[in-house]
C-alpha cells in the first residue's frame, strides 16, 4: 500500500478544493438550488467567504495544510519552529479567510508568546485536519507521526479534543497504508489506544451510521467547525464510502456546513485506502496546487523520508 502514499495526500487536497465552491453553507437547500449536486471544483460565488478564491484552488485549511508540506519537504521532516514562521510568515500577505482560530494565535504570537502558549483555544476540528503531509513522511513511524501531528495541531488549535483528533486520524491512515480497510483501521484504534470520552464515543457514533444517510447524519451530528460534530460525521464518510472515494466526498459536500475540515480528514484515509485510481482524473487536472504537491511529494520520498 506505499504506493498509495501520494494519493493519500492528492485526496486530502482534492476534498478541500471540491468543498470550496459550498463551505460553510448550512442549508443544503441553496447548495441543491444554487450548485445542484458539486461532482467538481468550482469557482465561490456570492456570498461566499472566499471571495478571492478561483475554481481548484484550496480554502484557507487546505492553504495551510500546503505551508506544513513545503515546510516538511525543505526540512526533511517536521520542524516546529521552521513550520511557525513559515505559517505566521504566509498570513502577513494572505488574501484569504482569516478564521478565528488564525487571528487569536496571529494576536497572541503579535503579543510575544510562543508555540502552545500562542494558540489559540479553538475547538474546530481544522486544527487536525492539516497532517496529510505529517502522515506522508512518517507513516512507517507511529510515535514521530503522533507526536508531530500533536504539535502541529498545538501550533494553532491547543485543545486537548482537537490533539486528540489529529492523534486518531494520523493513526488510522497509518494503519490503512499498512492494508488495513478504513473501518477496521479505526476500530483497531479505538481498542488498542487509550483514548478517553468523548473520542470513543464519537469513533463509536460514526461507525454505527455508516448505513445511514449522509446527509441527516451530518445534520445530526452537526455541520459546524466543532470537533463534537466534525469528527463523529467524519468518521462517518471514512466508514460508509471506504471504497467509493469519489461519492464519499461529493457526499460530503452536499451535506453542508464545514465540509472542508471533514473533507481534509475523509479525502486523507480514503485516498489511502483507494489510491490514485479512486481519485477522478477531473480533479487531479483541475487542482491547482497538483504539480506543486507532487514535486514537494518527490522531494520528500528522494531524501528517503517517506
């Protein structure tokens, strides 16, 4: 399953450009009305709250994720400060979304704290959603994995749920690149690591909709940022699409809210279970950043750390 490494992290970009044209709206009625049914990238249209953004291009989560992959690939792994600078260095003249969580760590760094103690709070599940890059490089090493999607996460989102969460999914892809199936993979997790509540319930929550109807179940669970209602309807789209990559992430958008954090997470497990041939062509042309990420990707599996 190496060879499904890459389009781990083409899925995981793919699944923020396709929520980019419907993030953050909550009413599944305007996407239905206004977009009709998002089977490909499309260019936000008013109101929108990415109104610089061009069709293929990534919301402000996936930005950030593309900072922590140059940062990994010019370090030759993860390097906390390097990764600060470049991240609070690509805010000075970013044109896009500031989300709360990016403008109480700027304030906070601007105030002179320092790594965890500039973070901010937030308990938005896109503090853990950044790790494809994290789980690229050291999938064959679980506690460096953990322990640098831990800090990555911290760097902006110091809550011990969101931790948590970059902790359970950098797990589950690890094992789903070792020919793991996702469902099992994140059953596997949850027994053997010593995860507290709420995480086991929302693991559990999420396996057990799986046959459910995406749609209501997110709108169930809830289509916030908030890791209470991302990670259980995340978990949800890796178990009831572990083999339909493409329907699982336009499914994911469809069901509203914030479908890029899920997207990030989902698009990160399914594409290393499907591999590149469960990624529509469309979507690999289409992305903007695809030949970026796929140099940055050869630079970092040339040094052998991958």
């Amino acid at each position: 399953m190496a060879e499904n490494a890459d389009a781990m992290v083409l899925a995981s970009f793919a699944a923020d450009a396709l929520a980019l044209g419907a993030h953050w709206i909550y009413d599944t009625r305007q996407i239905d009305a206004r977009l009709g049914r998002v089977t490909d990238f499309l260019k936000p249209s008013p109101p929108t709250y990415h109104p610089t953004k061009a069709r293929g291009e990534l919301t402000h989560y996936g930005d950030q994720t593309l900072v922590l992959l140059r940062s990994v690939s010019a370090c030759g792994g993860f390097d906390e400060d390097h990764f600060g600078r470049c991240w609070r260095e690509f805010f000075r003249t970013y044109s896009g979304y500031f989300d709360g969580a990016t403008k109480q760590t700027l304030v906070n760094l601007d105030a002179g704290k320092k790594g965890v103690e500039a973070a901010s709070t937030s308990d938005d599940l896109a503090g853990a959603a950044r790790i494809a890059p994290l789980v690229y490089c050291y999938w064959k090493d679980h506690g460096q994995l953990v322990d640098s999607a831990r800090r990555q996460t911290g760097l902006t989102h110091n809550s011990p749920a969101v931790l948590a969460g970059a902790d359970f999914f950098s797990r589950v892809a690890c094992r789903v690149l070792q020919a793991v199936s996702p469902a099992e993979a994140m059953e596997q997790v949850a027994t053997e690591t010593a995860f507290g509540e709420p995480i086991r319930g929302w693991i559990s929550a999420g396996l057990s909709s799986a046959a459910e109807d995406t749609r209501s179940t997110v709108r169930r669970f809830g289509q916030m940022c908030e890791i209470a209602a991302a990670f259980p309807a995340t978990v949800h789209l890796i178990a009831k699409y572990e083999n339909r990559l493409e329907d699982g992430l336009i499914e994911n958008v469809m069901a509203g809210g914030d479908s890029a954090g899920r997207g990030l997470l989902a698009g990160l497990v399914l594409g290393a279970w499907g591999g590149r041939s469960a990624i529509p062509e469309r979507w690999l042309s289409g992305l903007v950043a695809a030949q970026e990420i796929t140099r940055l990707l050869a630079q970092i599996q040339a040094r052998g750390e991958a």
